[in-house]
C-alpha cells in the first residue's frame, strides 16, 4: 500500500497514484531513522522522563488534574479507581488502562512516596505483592496532592490542547513544594533513564528557603539542610561521600540496609535473633525469605539460621524475625545476611530530568533552582491574576457607589428610558460611567440599593484598595516576591512536615562497610569470658578464650581499662544478671555484647553497648551491678545490695527460672538500690559511705540471705537528711589485685585512703569519718572503695587522682573534678 505524506525528504521522487494521492519513494534507512527519532523523542518528552518543576511524568499530572477537575478531593468521598483511569483514558492520556492505574496506584504508596498524592483505600499492594484490580480499589486526592494542583484556576501555568483537541490541560502543575526531591521518580526512556531517591520534605524545604536568601550559597551549605536522602521505609543509609557526589553531579551510588534489632528468641534459652525492623527502599520481606532460603538450602554459603518468620502486620509493621542456631554470633551471621541478602541494597542516583523540555542531568541545588524559578513564575502569574481580578471588582463597586449618591436620579433615569440600551448610554453619559458599570448597575436588584449595601460596599472598596497594593507590592518588588515564596513553603512544612526516617552514616562507603563488618567467627565457642559494666553505664565482654589462654593472661600481667563499676566471670553463650537502682533484675545473654576492642594491651570500655539497649529502664533507673548465672554461680551466698536509705541485703541465687525480670529487694517509697555486688564466698566485707562522710563496714556473713520478695534489713544508721552514696564489696585477702582504697570528693577535694584505716563497726551503726568537710562543703557527691582506683568523666575520659592519705578524717586535696565517676582497673583473668 503507498505511503501517503504532504512532505519528505525526498520530494523530486514524488509521483501520483491512480486514485491521484501524492506518493513519495523514500529510503527504508531514513523512514526507519526518522520513525525512531520521534518515537524516542515522544516517549523522553512525553512519558519517561519528570519535568523538574513539578516532579510529575505527563500520566502522573494528568491523574491528579483529572482527579481535581472531577472534584475528588480530600474532603470529597472516594470513588472507583477505575472511574479515575477511564476519566484520564477518555479525556487526557490515550494509552492502556492498566498503565494509568500502575502509575495511580504508586501515587497512593506509602512505602513508595514520602508524601503520597492519592488516599487510597482498598489494597494497593506491597513491596512484594501487586495491588487490586482497579474495580475494587477506591481513590481521591489527598491533602498533599491539593498543593500540587490548589492554583491551577488562577492563570498560573501554561495550558495545551489534549490528544484530541476537544479540552485543555496544564504542561506543568503550580506545585507549591519541591515534589521531585521529596518523592523520587523512576522511568525509563530511550538510550536513558531516571531514578531520584526520595528526601525529607522539612529538610528540602529548608534548603530551598535558605536558597531564596542566599542565591551563592554552596553545596556544602546546602546538605546542612538536607544531608542525605531520607527514605519511606526507613532504614540506614551508608557512607555520605557518595552521596555528596550524587548531590553534585546528579549521578552516584548509595548504599541502604534495613534496620535490625538483635536480642534473646521471646520463649527460648540461649537463642539469639535478628529482628529486621525495617527494610531497604524496595524491598520486601517476601524476597528477603527467599533469597535466605536460597542461600541456605541451595548454595549453602548462609550457616547458622534456624527459621525465618514474617510477623509484619498493620498493628506492628515490618518484623520479620531470623532465628538463629544455639552458639552463633548474631553480628557475624548479620554480616553475611547483609552481604548475600536483599538486606543491603544499593540505589543508582540518576538525577536526570525535563529542563525546559530538553532532557538535563542535575544535582541539588540545580534541581532547587529550577524549583524556585517555577516557583516565582506560579506566584507572580497568581498575583497578577489576582490583581486583576480585584481591579475588575473594584470598578464595578466604583460604579455602584457613584450610583447610590444619586439613587433618585438613576431611578428615575432607568424609568423614562425606551429600553436598557437607551438605559445605559444615559447611565454612561450622565454619570460618567464606563460600559461594565452601566451593565453592573442595570443588572444590580433595587435590594442591593440601601444604605446598609452602601456601607459594606464602602468597605470592600476599601478591602479591595488595600489588596491591590499588596498583589502590587509583590509584583513590583522582588524581594517580597522571594519572601512570599519562603513563607509559604515554612507553611507547607509546618502542616505536613515529618521527622527524618532514615539514619545517616557519614563517611568513605568502602571505610564504613570495613568499619561495620564484625570481628570473630560466625559460631562461637562456649569458652570463658568477663562481663563488665562500666561506671558511666556501659555494658561488655572480653574476647572469649580458653583456660590456657587465660592463664597465660594471668602470667603477662593486667588489661585495663576504664573506669569499671562491676565485673563478673561468665561464658561466651552464657547469661548474666543486670540489677537495676529500682530493685529490678533481668537475664540477659552474653553474646549479643559487643567485644571489647583491644590494643596494644589495654581495653577500652567506650566500646560498650548502653544498659538502656539492652533492658527496658524505666525514666531516672539506672543500672547498678552485675551477678553471674549458672556455674559460675555456684557456691556464693548471693547478691548484696545497697540501698539510698541505709538497707542492706544479701539476695539468695533462688532466681525464677521461667522470667527473665523479676524484683530483688522490696524497696520502700523514695528508695532505691546505689549498689549490688556479687558475693564469691561470704567472706567479703561490706562498706557503706553516707553523704555526710560516715564510712561503716562488717563482715557480709552479718547479713542473713533472703529471698528475692525481701525487704533487707538495717544496714548503716543515716542521721536526718543524709543518704548513701556507695555501697560494695570489698575483698581484703586479694594481693593479686591490690590494697583495697576508699575515695571520697566533696567535687572540690578529692582524698584517696587506705581502706584499712577505717575500723570496722557493727551493722546498723553510724560509722566513722571518712573525710573532714571544709567551710563551704556541705556533703559528699561521690565516693568508691575498691582495689587501684581510678576516676573517669561521665564521657569515659580519665581523670589522674591525688595520692594516698593515710589519715582517714583528712580533708582531701582540691580536684576540680565536675562530673566524676570512680571505679577501679581491673585485670583479665
């Protein structure tokens, strides 16, 4: 069949069929070259690619448009999802059903979109599943959406015809926010692509109003506002590096891994799992269980999982629970989980958008200028409309006003006229009124003539004035202009900004990667460790090792560390106990601590995880001491505890079996617990120190052990208005880790005194002094006894100590010590 054109290339070859049509012989190379290039330009043009001012690929902006003239708005009810595709399809988009509904339906996604533009109601899919047919899905516009397209009726943008001629539609929607940015895109067109990760709106906003004050601002500037994207599900994101490089040149590659949580298996002994809380953007915990089955069964490169379970659901969101084997390290097995599972993903920043209709890779802030500028052009079209809009009004209030002064007369007028024509022209020629005043006038009911019209008339007038020069202002001066810009988008954020969902991790991708993977083997051992909780409230273990690893520990001389409020020997798979100042206790497994870091002989405590990680404290509970569980328990007489009020009690090891939180001490009200030591042999002394300076210490073997719902009994006998401020253990027959010393500071002395200057007293008695105040000391703040003491800041700094006193009721050296805790050096063994 001859191919019918009115031009081509090739126009000396034309010649004319039977039936008198123009025919054209054109090359197969050139039809084929041409028929491509404007299929490639129509799809990057006018399907793939977003315009950068609104965010929006034509189908997107033509569902909302469509959307908004139909009047399904927020304050609307839903409707069918497919009487909003068949709309769109009929009127504006002439491509399939099942196109405008899968882009409708990203538009409704929470999980896809920081800020969703449709209120969807049905199900509209998940991360792993499709949604339902249009036909049983509901739809509208949502609050946010209505700001992409609330100025459309205001001349604000520029219109074009639809497909077929019939009706008008925006090339590009107001968008009173930066909804590429917040929202992400993703298409892809011929020979190129796009794919935006999405942003926090408050943050974006915040960029681009400092942008508007400070039009040279830099990039570095910039990503104070927003340092990196902040994705819908959550998640963390790796190494910032890479990310400044994507915000400078439009291109680069981010790492996201999903946010886990690892702790004991609820109904289980001695099992760890690994909680993923939240996912990687896109994906969904149906191809996480797939790719772990498929690396454990088939593969075998992921060890040490026991069952995987998906616990998601709309009460809870995601939780999806990776139970792992007796004896595994759950950092390892995280490691290889984030190392062969969608657990990690990377996203290819790929900034490429519509610049003026010319495709055009861009960074951040280019991508905020452009924004701006669409920005000023919506509100200057809005202001101007709006300005003439009041103009108009205004000269018809103008008319109407002239026309009640002599209201007689332009009755009487109106009466002796032949016809409204001849009505007008002498309204126009007698009052000096234009042609629309006139009509006003001719059309106005003689009830809106009375002097109370009269006084509201005057007043809109005047309303009307003052809003005509206010829009003037706006349009005269730029400044305004920007300032209007900024204060409506503080008002965008103001109303539907949210906090940041993503966590950031600032640094070289490679280094941060090498920084998280964890150290030791996936399956560990059951061999003996040191659990260690620090003064600042740090919780630890030492590397496990074997006996003869020990000992040789033991003959090549001590670790140190910071400074140490309890320390107790346990197993690498073992549990320990952590009792709180509330008289709490709870179980806890020892191989979820972190391992403390060694180098060069000395262990650094700052390597703990906090107490409140790893226990539910409640506000103001802190945790006080540490005591072993299973062998390593036996042959103690149990815990002694400590107490504000001078309560001493030794708790029986009759721990229950079946809870993992249970009280030790019946605490009266207003007290609490200041110190809980694990007892090895009873042989112990223990040791009081009131704020009023008081040291008592007796034997442990005066206490008589109780069980874990007893009150203790009178341990020191405080005067009016004094409290504890330490209570221990104190070993006297340990050469191996020293004599044992007592600290004492008021926060301006410090005393540092041999422990066995203090004669030891009855229990329940007052003591004896432990330091002379000066004038103006009032009480002591702190106060430690224990082998080789040591002071640290509450952020873990070490702070040098005076040297022995040996007089027991001296008043110190002055320390400024400010926030100080005490503790002692400990040796591994």
């Amino acid at each position: 069949m001859a191919r019918r054109k009115n031009t081509g290339p090739r126009a000396d070859l034309a010649a004319f069929d039977q039936a008198g049509a123009r025919v054209f012989d054109n090359p197969l190379v050139t039809e084929v070259s041409d028929s491509y290039l404007e299929y490639a330009f129509s799809v990057i043009h006018s399907r793939a690619l977003p315009d950068a001012r609104d965010g929006l690929k034509p189908v997107h902006r033509r569902i909302l448009y469509s959307m908004h003239e139909a009047g399904h708005r927020p304050d609307r009810a839903h409707v069918k999802s497919a009487r909003v595709v068949g709309d769109v399809m009929g009127r504006y988009h002439p491509h399939g059903d099942t196109a405008i509904y899968d882009a409708m339906v990203r538009l409704a996604q929470d999980f896809s979109l920081n800020v969703p533009l449709i209120d969807g109601h049905g199900n509209f899919g998940s991360p792993d599943d499709g949604p339902a047919a249009a036909r049983y899905t509901e739809a509208r516009m949502s609050h946010e959406a209505m700001l992409l397209v609330g100025e459309l009726g205001e001349d604000t943008v520029d219109v074009e015809p639809n497909y077929d001629g019939s009706l008008t539609q925006p090339t590009v929607l107001p968008a009173a926010f930066p909804n590429l940015l917040v929202n992400g895109a993703s298409g892809i067109a011929v020979g190129m692509a796009t794919n935006m990760i999405p942003h926090n709106l408050a943050e974006v906003v915040s960029a681009a109003r400092w942008l508007i004050n400070h039009p040279d601002a830099d990039l570095d500037k910039l990503m104070e506002f927003v340092p990196g994207p902040d994705l819908p599900t959550g998640g963390v994101l790796l190494g910032l590096d890479e990310v400044r490089r994507a915000y400078e040149t439009g291109r680069g590659v981010v790492r996201m891994r999903g946010r886990v949580e690892i702790g004991p298996l609820e109904g289980s002994r001695g099992r760890q799992a690994i909680t993923v809380v939240e996912l990687p953007y896109g994906v969904g915990a149906e191809k996480v269980i797939a790719a772990v089955t498929n690396e454990v069964n088939k593969t075998k490169r992921l060890t040490g999982i026991a069952d995987v379970k998906d616990l998601t659901d709309r009460e809870n969101g995601t939780r999806l629970v990776i139970e792992c084997k007796v004896g595994v390290n759950p950092q390892a097995l995280l490691a290889d989980l984030y190392r062969l599972t969608p657990l990690e993903q990377s996203f290819g920043v790929n900034n490429l958008v519509l610049v003026d209709g010319q495709p055009q890779t861009l960074g951040l802030k280019a991508l905020l200028e452009v924004f701006l500028r669409h920005r000023y052009d919506v509100v200057t079209r809005r202001s101007a409309y709006r300005r003439r809009k009041r103009q108009e009004r205004l000269h018809l209030v103008d008319g109407l006003l002239i026309a009640l002064l002599d209201i007689d007369k332009v009755v009487r007028l109106i009466r002796s006229s032949d016809d409204a024509q001849a009505a007008k022209d002498g309204l126009m020629r007698q009052f000096k009124l234009s042609d629309i005043q006139a009509s006003y006038i001719l059309d106005t009911p003689l009830r809106r003539l009375t002097k109370f019209d009269r006084i509201e008339l005057e007043a809109e007038q005047e309303q009307l004035r003052k809003e005509i020069a206010q829009l003037s202002t706006i349009l005269d001066d730029e400044k305004v202009l920007r300032k209007v810009v900024s204060d409506e988008l503080a008002a965008v954020v103001k109303k539907f900004g949210t906090e940041r969902r993503t966590t950031l991790v600032d640094g070289d991708l490679k280094e941060v990667l090498a920084a998280s993977a964890p150290a030791g083997p996936l399956e560990v051992a059951d061999d003996p460790c040191q659990v260690i909780l620090s003064a600042t409230g740090l919780v630890a273990r030492t590397a496990a090792e074997s006996e003869e690893a020990a000992e040789g520990r033991r003959r090549s001389g001590r670790v140190k560390h910071d400074a140490v409020r309890a320390l107790v020997h346990s197993t690498a798979r073992g549990r320990v106990l952590l009792v709180t100042s509330a008289g709490r206790a709870f179980k806890i497994d020892v191989l979820p601590l972190p391992v403390l870091p060694e180098q060069a002989g000395t262990v650094s405590l700052r390597g703990g995880m906090s107490a409140a990680e790893l226990v539910p404290l409640e506000p103001g509970e802190s945790v006080v001491g540490l005591a072993p569980l299973g062998p390593t328990a036996e042959g103690s007489p149990g815990l002694a505890l400590g107490t504000r009020q001078g309560v001493v009690k030794v708790c029986a090891p009759d721990w229950p079996v079946r809870s993992d939180e249970f009280e030790v001490v019946g605490l009266r009200e207003g007290d609490e617990v200041v110190g809980a030591t694990w007892l090895a042999d009873g042989s112990e002394t223990l040791a009081f120190v009131s704020s009023e300076a008081s040291l008592l210490r007796f034997p442990a073997s005066l206490v008589r052990p109780q069980g874990p719902k007893g009150g203790g009994m009178a341990g020191i006998n405080l005067p009016a208005g004094a409290r504890v401020v330490f209570f221990g253990a104190v070993r006297e027959d340990d050469p191996s880790h020293g004599e044992p010393m007592v600290v004492t500071s008021t926060g301006a002395t410090v005393k540092v005194t041999p422990f066995e200057a203090y004669p030891a007293k009855g229990r329940a008695t007052g003591g004896v002094r432990a330091q002379r105040f000066l004038k103006g000391e009032t009480d002591l703040v702190v106060a430690w006894i224990g082998p080789r003491p040591v002071g640290a800041t509450a952020t873990g700094d070490p702070v040098e100590l005076p040297p022995a006193d040996p007089r027991r009721d001296g008043s110190g050296f002055a320390v400024m010590l400010g926030p100080t805790v005490v503790g002692h050096q400990i040796e591994r063994n």
